[in-house]
C-alpha cells in the first residue's frame, strides 16, 4: 500500500495539515490531516454510526459522542501539542478518525492512549492502516515511548490490525462494560517505542493471544 509522507514546517498555523496520502487497495485515494473544528460533526456522525452497529464494535455508545465533544478533543490536539485527532477522507468525505491523549499522571506520561474507527464502507482497504501508521509515526516523534488501547475480545477485525501493527495483548479487565444489557470485557493492548534497553521482557506482556 504505497504511503507518501508529507513533512510539516514551520509554527502551526503555516504548517500543511496533511500528514500522509494513501493508496488504498481498490484503488482510491486516502488523505489523512489533522482534525479542525469544522470536522466535529461529520466524526461524531461517524462515530455514532459505528458505535450503532449490532455487532458493537466501539467502547462509546452513539449518545456518548456529541459534536461539542468532538470539537473539544480537536481543540485540545492542536493547542496544546499532547494530543492527537487525525481524519482519513476519501473524495473529501471522512470515512475514520484516530484520536489519542498522554496518560494525565506524571510516571506514566511516557504513554499515549489512542482509539480509531472506521466507517463500514471503508474497512478491509487500508484505511485503518493508514490511520494506526500516521498515529504511530507521530507519537514516536512526539517521544512517546508506549502507545496503548483497548478493545472489546468478540472485534476481531480489530484486534487483527493491532496485532499486525506490533500491539500485544496486556491484559483483559472482565465486564468492564454494559452495553445492550450484557457485561462485556475490555482487552488492553500496548506497542513499545521505546529503546531495545528499555522493551519489557519476553512474556512480559501477557499471553500472546486471547482473541
């Protein structure tokens, strides 16, 4: 999947905000920018579609989400340099989104929590992918030295995509949610950047798969 990187110079108000233009696998084009405020209600309709889906592939549920929201993690990404909001569109339209913050206690600000979605027409073409590669790329930048997430064990189309990324799995937190009147567990997964010295140890991170 041929991925060209575009640099970003000069203070932020200059800077392009493309990071990556993405061939997709049938044959369409993904560009991925950073989030601005007039993105908020296009994401949060795309979030809300897919936390509505049967299969309940999202953390959130679709009331969770508002537009207001939305607006205030992209305001937040983008004046105080912690964080991250990024949309893939396809012919101007956006199709997912990746978002993620610095954990907010001090011994742990060496870790960054990103969560993704993707809309359903564009799944199984490389546009989560693209997202994962650009949000990864970024916090490695930025000096962060773990990258982590959740996901519900029965989204394995997700957990699939981590894995080939490099995640591993961690851990599970048993029914830590109710949604649609069942408990749910949550599977946590993490990718290390930090320095060969300072990788956790073989085996350290759980077992090597509980989907």
């Amino acid at each position: 999947m041929p991925f060209r990187a575009h640099k970003s110079a000069g203070p932020a108000s200059s800077r392009s905000s493309t990071l990556a233009t993405v061939a997709l696998k049938d044959g369409r084009e993904l560009v991925v920018r950073e989030g601005r405020a007039r993105d908020a209600r296009a994401v949060r309709d795309l979030i809300a579609a897919v936390a509505a889906e049967p299969s309940i592939p999202l953390l959130t549920t679709p009331q969770a989400m508002t537009t207001e929201r939305v607006r205030g993690y992209i305001a937040g990404a983008r004046a105080g340099g912690l964080g991250l909001f990024l949309v893939g569109e396809i012919d101007g339209a956006i199709v997912g989104n990746i978002g993620g913050r610095v954990l907010d206690i001090e011994p742990s600000r060496h870790v960054f929590e990103i969560g993704m979605s993707v809309a359903a027409s564009a799944r199984d073409v490389g546009v989560g992918s693209a997202l994962l590669d650009a949000a990864l790329a970024w916090a490695a930048v930025a000096g962060y030295q773990k990258v982590v997430l959740s996901v519900f064990p029965h989204n394995e189309r997700a957990i699939s995509l981590y894995e080939r990324h490099g995640f591993v799995h961690e851990g599970v937190r048993a029914r830590q949610f109710v949604r649609e009147g069942h408990y749910l567990d949550e599977v946590l997964m993490a990718r290390w950047l930090g320095s060969g010295d300072d990788a956790p140890a073989p085996g350290a991170s759980g077992p090597a798969d509980e989907s």
